[in-house]
C-alpha cells in the first residue's frame, strides 16, 4: 500500500504544467537596473503627466529605505533587483483594433483558452490582455461605455481619466505600504483600471488576463477598481508564465474602493508557472491586494485559487470603514513539489455592524509548504463586528507542511469572533468508505479534495469554478494521502 | 559549569536589552516597566514562614532546606545545589528561551538554585505544596530563581505551587526546568491569587520522556502584571501533555500566556484550554503554538483560547498557531473573543434572576469549564473558592 501511494504521489508530481510555451515576438526591453532614470524613462514612454513621475519617484526613494519583509515563512534565493528589466513590452503600439495585435500574441492568448476576439465570444466576459508589461487588448469596450462603465487598461486611464487616478491611486495602498508595493508604485507598468458609476450594474464579468513572457524581467501591474455608489461588478483576474529555469519576480498591487452600497467581488485563479520538481525556475509572485469599504452597507469579496507560483505571498485585506459593511475571503491554495506559499488575509473592523467571514482551504502535496497568516482586529469603534474564519489544511504525503498563524486582536466587548482550524491527511475510512462503493482510489481522492474545497469553489463564478476544479483535479490527480 | 552559563547569560543580555516589541513573543507586552527594578541585594533572614509536612519551602526563590526537615517524603528526594551538577545534560534549556532576553537575565543573576529529584518509583498519592515566599529589603526589587524538578521513572508526583508575597512592588523572574524521566504521571498546579503590585515573568520548561502523563493546570485571580512562557517537549513516543489556564483580569491587569508545544515523536497528544475573563482595563494576550516536527505522525494536539470580555477597555489578543510538517496528523485549534450572551442572560431574567446575578451565573459557567478540567482536585477546590470571591468581589 505504502509503495503504491508513494508511486501514484510521485506521478502526480510529474505533471506538466501545460502552459509553460513561449511566444516569439519582436519586443522593447529595458536594460537590467533599477534607478531613477529607469523610472523617468518608463514613465516617458509611457507618456505620463508630471505628478505620477514624482509619485514614481517619492515611492522609489522610500523602497530605497526598505528592506525585504523576512517574517514570512516561505525560504528563497535572494532577488537581485538589478539584474531585472523594468520594461518589457511587444513592439507594436497599443491596438486600436484587434486586427493591429500581433497574431503571435492572439494565438497565445488562443492556446491559453482566452479568445480576445468579439465575435466568438458566448461568455459575456469583458477581458483586459495583459502580456509581461503592458496591456494589448480590452474587449467589450464600446458596450460597457454604454452603462458609463470605465474599463481599460491603466495607461490609458491616466490619460483619459487623470481625475480619478489621480484620487483614487494609493489610496488604499500607499506608495510606501511595504516593500513590494513601494517596489510596484515605482515602477508598475500597466494593469487595469475599472469605474463603475452611481448605480449601474456591471452588465457582464470583468477580467484581466496576465501573461509573463519575456525572460528576466519582472512584472509590476496595478489594478485599481472604484465601485461608486449602489454599483457592483465582478472582477476576474487570471495569470500564466512560460516554463524557465530562473525565478521570475511578479510584484503587484490591487486596489479596491467600494462607496455607499457598493459591492465588488473580486476573484483570482493563480497559475503562474511553479518550478520545475527540484524547484527550479518558477515565479516569485508578491502581491498587495486590499480593498477598503469606504461607504456604509459596502462589500468587497475576495475569491482566490492559488496552484501556481513557486513562492506566493499574497494577503488580500479588506478595510471596513464604513458602519455595516461586510469583507469576505474565500481562499484555495494547493503547494506541490517545493512550492511555499504563505497567503491570507486582513480584515479589519473599523465601522458599526461589520461583519468578516474567511473561509481558506490549504492542500500541501509532496514538498510543498502551505501557511495561512491571518489577521483579524476589531477597533475600539467597531461595535458588534463579527467575524468567522476556518481555516481548514489537508496534508498529502509525509514531506509537506501546513501551518496556521491567525491573529486575533478584539478591542470591542461587543465583538464575536470565532476561529476555527483543523488539519488532517485524508482520512483512510473516507478512502475506504468510497473504494468500497467501486470508486477508484483516484477518484476518490479527487471526489474528497473537490468537497473540501466546496465552500470556496461555490463563491467562484461559473466560468471560473469549472476551471479551478479542473486545476485543483489535474494537480492533484492520483495523490493519496 | 554554571558560572560559564551563567557569564554566557550576562553576556546575551547585555548585547540584547530588553525585549522590544518587535519581538514576536513581546508583541502586545510591554518591558518599559521592567527597567524600574533591581536586582535584590542580600539574603533575607528571620522571617516568619509556616510550613507543614506536606510542603517545600522557597524563600525568594531559594530553597529552604530547613523545611526538608518536616516534609514527610524527604527520603524519596535528593536535593543539589545547581552549581554541583556538572551535567550539560540536566542543566540544557530551550533553545527557544535562550534567545530570550529575559530568560538570559534570569540565569545570570539568580543566587543558590536547586535541584530536586524524586527517587526512582517514588508515588506519592498526596499533593505536595511549594510555597515560595517573598520578602524584600526596599521597594522595586527583582528576585530572580532557577529550580529544576526531575521526576524520575515510575513515579507519580503532584504539585501546587502558590505565591505568598507582601504588599509590596516586586518582580518575580522564575525560571524552572521539569524533566519528566519514562512513565511518569506529573500534575502540576500553580494557583496565584495575591493582590499585591507585583510583576511576575516565568519560564517553565518540561522536558518528557516516554510514556509520560503530564498536567499544567492554572488559575491567576489577581497579579498585576503576569507573563508565563511554558514550553514543552514531547521527545519520545506515547506522551501526553494537558495545559487548563483560567486566568480572571481586573483593573490594569496584564496576563500573557505564552506556550509551545514540540511534538518531536509520534503517538503523543497534547491539549491547550486557555480562557481569560477581563474586567475594567484588563488584558489577556495568548501566544500559543504547535509544531509538530516530520515523522511525528500520530499526533493528536488541540489548542482553544476563549477570551470573555466584560468592559469596553479590556483587550484581547489571541493568536494560536500551527506548525505541521507531518502528514497523518489530526490537529485543531478554535479561538473566540466576545461579550456575555445576551440571549443568554435575557433567558435567565425571564426567569425572575436579575440581571447582575444572571450575569455572575454565566462568567461562573464559563470560567468553571476549565476549572473542571483541572486534574488536581485540590486545586479545583481553591479555584472554585477564588473564582467566587473574584466574581463577588
């Protein structure tokens, strides 16, 4: 039995990850180096008004100060910020219409199962292509400025919007944040920008779809969705890189406003490529996501699916200012081979009658570190806030790991808060109850996992639950624990 | 052997200050207090202490070996000094306490510390009391000790500790190393019930063996400023370590409980119940965690803190932790922080109870679910009696 299970893990660690191509396009590309030129340069190119170089630059100056965050439980060479490029971009200019894109890059975007091209699309998804820096495409443009919808991708917005980038940029997350956000304030490329108007809601799915591409460069972009009053929208987002044998950095921000009655939901399906089985090659991803309910009766709902990266630090937070709104955070993270990730959330009660719910499922396969680091406090003004989180890890194979680190701060009487955590290996008698009833020990496995996983999956969008419980089935297919 | 240690510590501490709240240990504690006491100057002599055949006498921290001479078991202890072991062994700590600032200060300055251990086999079936008494010279004193408790194979052993001090300012720094050799039963107890303003930071450190029954109950009523860490090392298999913490803030009261759990062997289990009930501007702070090293499968551990809070100024900060690098594990932790129920308290007025006795009827029910799981009877019979007095009083 021993034997067995150890040859079916072993097999299920020599998936190939599938979207490990890569393109050949002709491209601009910075020289490695990090210093002020470099950001005045991007920012030429760029075509960027005077007051964002100097919050470029302001944020260069205080990363300068900063040093790299260590408390997290994730071990990793050390990143020479020198080493990388700062700017990456195919050579083609910003496409007025899909028939200008290279069709390299739209037979990428094909092979990926992410069709930019209108008229095929049954979905009703709008999408923001983004490859390595800079954004190619956005779909549904002309239908969403019908409802008075702003979506496009970040560089356009600061010229055709400079007004409310210029309000609401750093706002939730500060240029001086923390290091990576300090780091992606200085040189974040492009990303996408989101308006939604007083009242209207967004008619159909909005997403961005990340692409890595070229070699060492980094990625840095900035998403920033506004939610005005009444309004709400749902937000996909969702990243693949090539397969290379060196690390490469993803370091990005996102940023979230909901005013009164708003709500966004935002999800994430994670799948940047993770290494190689000796860990090799796979990309670093640090990212900043918080959203702040500004208005009272907000919502921001956090959904992630976290398969890909070698090294994730991730820790989307939500800021409840205003009095009876609500922060959600539903996580799955799956770590095989010698991925580590170490992901979680903040929520943080500031108003009346905020309420939190975090839900996060870790799986840890073969070598794989997998850390929940969760915070949750409730300030002195946060009367009757409540707040649930469960924290449940499943642990595949002897080598893994699955760690917890909640903390809880209540300075209110009136607060409830609970927390709950349980981690176990899947049970021999849920093997055996389904081996009994003829199905297969794989399916089983995969039948156990999905339903753990439930919780989460079920907050997904359809589009998106479909393919993360494929993801989580094509990772984990064959394991037994 | 311990004058090296003991210069290493003076060395550590000198280079490292007191702890900062950049510490993770030292988050929601501050040391700023710390810096107004000294180390106590002499010995004292010709006080009054009351000892019976049942207890062991500390005064200051020091054993006091004319108390040995009524105690009924002497025959079943043998006493050192600490600067007779020349064992690495029986002298090593945490590694985790000797990066501890503190704990290095402690080392460095305690005077005449002690080794007791109970003869192989040795059962007593009574509980035995240690009474450390405290007395001082001026004000603003710290008194620091170091004691090792070896219980060696086969033998069963219970302990109530208790602090009996003067209204006085004093800061206790209590370092103590418990190995607990193969099958063994150890309940220990510690009840800290003074009402002066004293600082209290304690290191306990239990090292167990194969086979070993191990119990930490406690109940702290009234100290101003009360810091525990205990550590405790389940190093072979079969063992099984219980920690029950009641702890009942008032006032100004800090009380921290810092604990970790290293299941380094399989088929252990290991159990945390910590509750905290604060008052006025109290705060509980609970720093707890598991790791539970490869290899140690069969680990059953589980942690619960719950904090009651009772005032709009008192804080809680819960943070308990799992560390999991073994697959066929069963571990679990659950933390909740709120007011009393009040449906609860609703439920009981509609039934003629008013509405403060309703209230003292559930803090009595909540406080009293970790008093029951106390193994010491005795001591479940003396928190009962401080619990009341705290809710009524």
């Amino acid at each position: 039995m021993v034997d067995k299970n150890q040859q079916v893990i072993d097999k299920t660690l020599e998936q190939e990850y599938k979207y490990g191509f890569t393109t050949d396009i002709d491209q601009t590309k910075f020289d490695p180096g990090l210093n002020e030129e470099v950001i005045t340069k991007l920012s030429k190119i760029k075509n960027e008004p005077k007051w964002l170089l100097e919050w470029r630059l302001k944020a260069f100056k205080n990363w300068k100060k900063m040093s790299e965050p260590t408390w997290a439980k994730i071990e990793y060479e050390p990143i020479d910020y020198q080493a990388l490029s700062y700017y990456a971009a195919p050579k083609q200019k910003k496409n007025d219409s899909l028939d200008d894109v290279d069709p390299e890059i739209l037979e990428t975007y094909n092979k990926l199962g992410i069709s930019l091209d209108e008229q095929k699309r049954l979905e009703g998804v709008a999408v923001d292509a983004v490859f390595d820096s800079v954004s190619i495409a956005t779909t549904f443009k002309d239908e969403l400025a019908k409802h008075g919808i702003i979506f496009c991708s970040f560089s356009e917005a600061v010229h055709d919007h400079p007004e409310l980038i210029k309000k609401y940029l750093g706002s939730v997350i500060p240029a001086t944040d923390n290091y990576f956000a300090a780091l992606n304030s200085a040189v974040f490329s492009d990303g996408s920008f989101v308006y939604i108007p007083k009242g209207v809601r967004c008619p159909m799915e909005l997403s961005t779809y990340f692409r890595i591409n070229a070699t060492n460069t980094g990625q840095f972009e900035r998403t920033l969705i506004v939610a005005d009053e009444g309004s709400y929208v749902s937000y996909l987002e969702g990243c693949t890189a090539p397969m290379r044998d060196e690390n490469q950095l993803h370091a990005a921000c996102v940023e979230l406003v909901a005013h009164k009655d708003a709500t966004i939901k935002y999800s994430t399906i994670q799948n940047w490529y993770s290494g190689d089985k000796e860990g090799k090659g796979g990309i670093y991803n640090f990212v900043t996501k918080r959203g702040t309910c500004l208005g009272d009766n907000s919502k921001i709902s956090w959904t992630q699916v976290e398969t890909g990266s070698a090294i994730t630090w991730k820790y989307p937070s939500v800021i409840m200012q205003g009095d009876n709104s609500v922060g959600e955070f539903y996580s799955v993270a799956v770590t095989k081979n010698k991925q580590q990730a170490d992901t979680g959330t903040k929520m943080i009660h500031m108003g009346k009658n905020t309420k939190s719910t975090i839900i996060t499922k870790g799986i840890s396969a073969g070598e794989g570190q997998n850390t929940y680091r969760g915070g949750v406090k409730i300030l002195k003004n946060a009367e009757n806030a409540q707040n649930f989180s469960q924290c449940d890890s499943i642990l595949i194979g002897d080598k893994c790991g699955a760690h917890t680190f909640p903390y809880i701060d209540v300075k209110n009487p009136s607060a409830k808060m609970e927390h709950e955590a349980t981690t176990s290996s899947i049970g021999e008698d849920q093997l055996f109850y389904c081996n009994q009833r003829g199905i297969k020990l794989d399916d089983a496995v995969s039948m156990i996992v999905n339903g753990f996983c439930k919780e989460v999956f079920e907050e997904l969008p359809m589009e998106f639950a479909v393919e993360a419980k494929q993801l989580i089935e094509v990772t984990l297919e064959n394991s037994v624990g | 052997m311990i004058n090296l240690i003991k210069k290493n510590s003076l060395e550590f501490f000198n280079a490292n200050g007191l702890p900062s709240k950049k510490l993770e240990n030292w988050k929601f504690t501050s040391s700023k207090n710390f810096k107004s006491f000294n180390k106590s100057s002499s010995s004292i002599k010709n006080q009054k202490i009351e000892s019976d055949e049942l207890s062991i006498v500390f005064v200051n921290g020091v054993l006091d070996k004319n108390s040995l001479k009524n105690f009924k078991f002497s025959d079943l202890l043998e006493v050192k000094n600490l600067d007779e072991l020349n064992d690495k062994e029986l002298l090593r700590c945490s590694e985790n306490f000797l990066k501890e600032s503190m704990f290095n200060l402690g080392i460095s300055e305690f005077e005449h510390g002690s080794y007791l251990s109970f003869k192989r086999n040795s059962v007593i079936e009574e509980v035995i009391n240690i009474k450390n008494y405290f007395f001082e010279n001026g004000n603003n004193e710290r008194v620091s000790s170091f004691n090792i408790f070896h219980i060696n194979e086969g033998s069963e052993i219970s302990i109530i500790e208790e602090d009996i001090k003067e209204n006085h300012s004093i800061f206790n720094l209590k370092l103590n190393k418990f190995i607990c050799e193969n099958s063994t039963i150890f309940k220990y107890g510690k009840s800290f019930n003074d009402h002066s303003q004293t600082y209290s930071l304690s290191y306990n450190y239990y090292q167990i063996k194969k086979d070993v029954v191990l119990s930490v109950d406690s109940i702290i009523t009234s100290s101003f400023f009360n810091k525990e860490f205990i550590e405790v090392d389940l190093n072979n298999s079969g063992s099984d370590a219980k920690i029950n913490i009641l702890n009942l803030g008032k006032d100004e009261q800090h009380i921290d409980n810092n604990i970790l759990i290293n299941h380094n062997a399989e088929h252990c289990t290991s159990f945390q119940h910590v509750r905290n009930v604060l008052d006025n501007k109290s705060t509980a702070v609970f720093n707890g965690k598991v790791i539970v090293a490869e290899g140690a499968q069969q680990t059953d551990s589980n942690q619960s803190n719950k904090n009651l809070l009772l005032s709009l100024e008192s804080n809680a900060f819960s943070n308990p932790q799992l560390e999991i690098y073994a697959d066929d594990v069963s571990c679990g932790h659950g933390s909740t922080t709120g007011a009393l129920d009040e449906n609860s308290i609703f439920y009981l007025r509609a039934r003629g109870i008013d509405y403060s006795s309703a209230q003292k009827i559930l803090i009595k029910a909540f406080a009293k679910e970790v008093i029951d799981d106390f193994s010491l009877s005795s001591l479940q019979d003396i928190s009962e009696i401080a619990l009341d007095s705290w809710i009524n009083g």
